[in-house]
C-alpha cells in the first residue's frame, strides 16, 4: 500500500496541492501551473483511478484507510497525508465533509477528431461561457446519465475538473468524453463537416420548439447551452443550423442551464436507448 505519512501541521509543504481550495482565481493559477486537480469524497477519488487518472497524493482522514485501501494499492509510492479533519479544514478552508481528498495529475487535451470519432449515439453537447462551476458539473452528470457522447466547451467555460465541477459532476466529469474548443464559434463548422446539426437552445423569434426538433429525427446532434445570464451571443445563434426552445407553461420562460440541457438530452436520446 501507499506509504502512510501522518500529518500535524496546516503549514507543512507537502500539503502544497491542498492549500485554499475555495479560491477559485488561485487555484486556477496552481493547478494549471503544475497540471493537477482535485478530487473530493471517497466515490469521485475511486472514479478517477478508475478513468486512468494518476494521483500524486492523497489527503485522507484516518476512517477512509480501509474503505480506499484497494485504490491506494495501486499507486504504492504515493503518499497518503493522513490528517485530522479539523486539519484539513485548516488546510483547505472549508469543511471536507468527506473527509478524504486526492491530487490528481491531468491529462493531455482531447483531441476534437479523435473525440468525435468515439460518437456512437449521435449526439454532443457544447457549454458556451458557463462560468458557474456547479452548472458544468450538473450538465456533465446529465450528459452521463442521458448518454451523450461528449462535451465541448468553449474559451471561455468553467474548468470541468475544477473540485466543485468534479464534486458536484459526482465524478462523471471523468467518464464523459470532452476537450475545450479554440476557436468559437468557427469550430461549428469543423462539427457541421463531420455531419452534424447544430442546434443551439435560446428563445428568438424563428426558434423551434424542442418537440420539432425531435421529430426531425436528426441522426447527429450538437445541443448548445449558453452561459447562466445572458444566453448564447447573437454570433454563436447566428453560426448555429437551428434555434431550440423548451415549452413551458405557468409563465415560466427559461430554465437554469443544467436542467435545460437534461430535459434536452433526455428528449433527444436515441429510440435504441429507449
């Protein structure tokens, strides 16, 4: 098993990776710069060593040893921090309900043509600038559950593997096929000569209604969701084959970006998957 290294202070370096993990701007700036991220709680730590992921270390409380005790024996000359959870708190600066975290090293960008060589239901979805890292997380645990093939984001989204995406995704972030987009929203056409129809969810004038575009049967389907506020841009609509609404009633006219984009992969699965 990975060598156990008791740990008694919040200060001590070899905690470096842990350190302020509700600051989103530095932990950004850390994790790109050293390539890494973080998992939280027992299922979404056991599903990234299950989606090939390398630890570089783990931080556990002394209750979770055995329950991970398969996990850590995979990758015995990394080391296991193991902490009070009252230290973790203090390293974090929040509370780690779970008692149990894992520094993860990232791997390479997707590939796009390779991703969408991988597509076997016919259907993507793209999150354009969301920027709320709950959302993403959300909308990758839909795009799981309801079968899609994978998930684009654009330049502007939120990081997937940001630790409350991750979390909230319940690690599905690391079983749904997804790479960042450079160029938008011109790679809609990289996506149209690969055959499919890019059908972007807004409410415009010449918008068809969700039920429309079911009927359509269309065989390849790229689902864009814009950012939580403001939508889809008027380039991004204007770049996209068609317009998508949701019906709704009780004077209700939108939904939040995460059930927007289940309700849509569930209308649109493949009949096979019925």
């Amino acid at each position: 098993m990975s060598p156990l290294v008791p740990v008694e202070q919040a200060d001590d370096g070899r905690l470096a990776d842990y350190v302020h993990l509700r600051e989103v701007s530095l932990r950004r700036l850390l994790e790109e710069e050293h390539g890494l991220f973080i998992a939280e709680g027992d299922k979404v730590i056991r599903r990234a060593a299950d989606a090939g992921y390398e630890p570089r270390s783990f931080l556990l409380a002394e209750r979770w040893l055995d329950s991970l005790e398969d996990v850590l024996a995979k990758w015995p000359d990394v080391p296991v921090y193991v902490v009070t959870p009252e230290l973790a708190e203090q390293v974090t600066g929040f509370h780690v309900h779970r008692g149990a975290l894992a520094s993860y090293r990232r791997k390479p960008p997707a590939d796009l043509d390779a991703l969408l060589d991988g597509v076997r239901h016919g259907r993507i979805a793209i999150l354009d600038d969301i920027v709320d890292h709950t959302n993403v997380g959300a909308g990758f645990r839909a795009a799981a559950a309801m079968g899609v093939d994978a998930v684009l984001i654009t330049p502007g989204c939120a990081d997937p593997l940001y630790r409350r995406s991750v979390k909230v995704s319940m690690g599905t972030v690391f079983q749904v096929p997804w790479t960042r987009l450079e160029s938008w929203p011109g790679d809609l056409q990289r996506l149209r000569d690969r055959g499919f129809v890019t059908a972007a969810f807004a409410l415009t004038d010449d918008s068809i209604s969700l039920d429309d575009l079911v009927s359509r049967r269309v065989e390849n389907l790229a689902l864009i969701f814009g950012t939580e506020g403001h939508g889809l841009k008027p380039s991004v609509l204007a770049a996209a084959d068609l317009t998508v609404r949701i019906p709704m009633a009780g004077g209700v006219d939108s939904l939040n970006v995460a059930a927007s984009a289940a309700v849509a992969f569930y209308a649109t699965r493949p009949a096979d998957t019925r």
